[in-house]
C-alpha cells in the first residue's frame, strides 16, 4: 500500500508499505480521510519526545472495515469507523483508579503506532468506534479534535450562562468556542493575532478580536464590565497568552490550560493567588468524551465543516506538512484525502 512515512526530521515520505498481519481481534481499515494535528508537524519537526522513525503518522482518521479477524465485540465487514488512540497500559495508577487517558506510560496509534496516513492502517477492535450513517466522511475524520474540546469544557467544570475567552483561533480554539456555545456561554470571545483566522472564527458567528491590534485587557475590562472573564481557554500554547491569561480571567475564575506548551513557558502566579483563581489542565479525552463527541458530531456537522480548510491526496501529501509550518493562518484543519 502507499504510505506517508515520517523517516526523519523535516522528511515525510510517500512510500510502498507492507501491511502488519491480520492478528486476532485487529481489523484492516481502508482510510478515507486523515486529519493533521498540532502533534503530527511535532512528529515531522523531529520534536515529539517519543515518536521514532519510520512511523506512518496519523490519529485522526476515518475509514471502512475491510476484514476483520474474528470479532468479539460485533463489528463486521463494511463498518465505518474511527480509531479511539489511546492505548493505556492497564496496570499503573492511572489505569488503576479508572483514568486510563491519563496513563503514565499512555501510546498512540500514529505517534508510537503506525497510524492512518495510509491507503490503509490495521488496528485492534477494542479502539473502534462506529461512525453514524448521517455523518460525511470528511467531518468524522474532526471527532478525535473535537473530543480534546469536550474534555477542555468538562475539565474546566464550565456551567451553562458562563462567559468565555478562548485564547488562539487554531482548530483546537475553535472547537473549544463551538463546545463552548453548544454549553450554553452566556459570551464568547476568541483571540488571535491571524487575521484569517479571525475572519473565519467572525464567519462563524464569534466575537474574535486580534491581540496585535487591540489591548486585550482593556477589549475585555470592557465588555464585561470591569469584572473579567469566568473562564480562560489557553488554546495557543504561546507564552504572552499564557502568562495575560490570568489577568483576563475574574476574581475566582479559571484558566484552562488546553494548548500544548513545548516549553515552561511563564505564568503569572502572583496574580492566580491574588484572585483566587483555579488553574485546571487538559490533555486528551475518556472514552465516555470520545464516543460522545462522535455521536454529537452529527448535530455539529455545518459548524464543524467550516473548519476544513485544505483536503489534499495522498499522493500529494508529502509537501503539506511545509505547506502547514510555513501557512500557518491560512491552513485550519487540513485533511489528506487516503482513498
Ligand atoms: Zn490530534
Ligand atoms: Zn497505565
């Protein structure tokens, strides 16, 4: 099968494959479409901590059952799935208390397994999920990002009418305000310094402000009245949002810290005390928030399709991940198109 197979730093290559045995319990999926993470251009930067080369890339992909070797939890020939990616390890404390996402020695298909950059990928039944018949491909392939969005909304213990700002209008971002609306915030406002990203999130329906342009503590001492925000999402893992982040939140609000920090970047701590405020992280998503974004996906299927920007073949693919790195306001979610 072709392959986009991540050799070395800054090199992805469109490759012939052998596929793994079909061992018991694994399924062989023909993929449709794979989504492009924040974490896949770390794979291609030769950044991510545990990604060895070669590796096929690739969690958040959609495709059909093609054979299965013998099923024990019912799924057939002809099923449309996607990949839950997490793998945990059963026995570590995590694992022990019921929170596997969270799991000290925690693998995922297409960063420590190959994943579904491929005309085709195998995986084990126990990581499917069905996709519903009223889902398009392409949007099914946005249910893994979207689920790191549910998991943001519950870790932050966000409760209808409360208002929000969102931090970076990067897919993660958006997705957050789109959970965030569908939560029932009372205001929502995003911020970002890309002006394509900004007129994206306008088209959406959000209040998006660019914090290049204008004072954000001022924007948002304005339109709240002085008082600040309830909740902070931290979506864009960069250090000025990181360390305004509590300036912007209220007197006992929280700042959600989703985006992923590639370094300690600094934060103003002096002022999280002084206002009481909870600092809460976000990493990935249950299984419970994973097959609930897949199933409420279906109700969110315009919003979210307005993310995908970019739907490239798999046989142009080698070139995206610069295309991503270098257009970085211009590319949202960009999907390869793997049939
Ligand atoms: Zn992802
Ligand atoms: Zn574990």
């Amino acid at each position: 099968m072709k392959a986009l197979v991540y050799t070395a730093p800054g090199n992805m290559e469109l490759k012939e494959w052998k596929l793994p045995e079909l061992e018991s319990g694994f399924a062989r999926i023909k993929v449709k479409y794979c989504g492009i993470c924040g974490s896949d251009m770390g794979i291609y930067a030769g950044t991510h901590p545990r990604t060895e080369a070669p590796l096929i890339p690739g969690h958040e992909f959609v495709g059909i059952i093609e054979e299965i070797n013998g099923s024990k939890r019912g799924f057939c020939k002809g099923d449309r799935v996607v990949p839950f990616p997490l793998i945990s390890c059963g026995h570590c404390i995590s694992c022990r208390s019921g929170r596997p996402y969270i799991c000290q020695t925690l693998r995922l298909i297409g960063i420590d397994f190959d994943g579904g950059m491929a005309e085709y990928a195998v995986v084990d039944e126990n990581q499917l999920v069905k996709v519903d018949d009223r889902l398009p491909d392409p949007i099914a392939a946005l249910i893994e990002p979207f689920a790191v969005a549910v998991r943001a909304v519950h870790q932050s213990k966000f409760t209808f009418l409360d208002n929000a700002l969102v931090m970076g209008a990067g897919p993660i971002g958006i997705l957050t305000a789109l959970a965030l609306r569908r939560s029932g915030a009372s205001k929502i406002i995003l911020s970002d310094i890309d002006d394509r990203r900004i007129a994206l999130c306008k088209k959406m329906g959000f209040d998006c402000v660019n914090s290049g342009d204008v004072f954000l503590p001022d924007y948002i001492s304005d339109e709240t009245g002085g008082d600040g925000m309830d909740f902070v999402f931290e979506c864009s893992g960069t250090e000025p949002a990181t360390y305004e982040a509590t300036n912007l939140a209220r007197m006992q609000g929280t700042v959600c810290m989703v985006g992923i920090h590639k370094k300690p970047h600094v934060s103003n701590l002096p002022e999280l005390s002084f206002k009481e405020q909870t600092l809460v992280a976000t990493r990935d998503y249950s299984r419970q928030e994973f097959e609930g974004a897949a199933k409420y996906a279906v109700e969110m299927k315009e919003e979210l399709e307005q993310l995908i920007s970019h739907i490239i073949p798999l046989s142009q693919a080698e070139n995206v991940f610069e295309l991503i790195k270098n257009q970085e306001g211009e590319t949202v979610k960009v999907l390869i198109d793997c049939r």
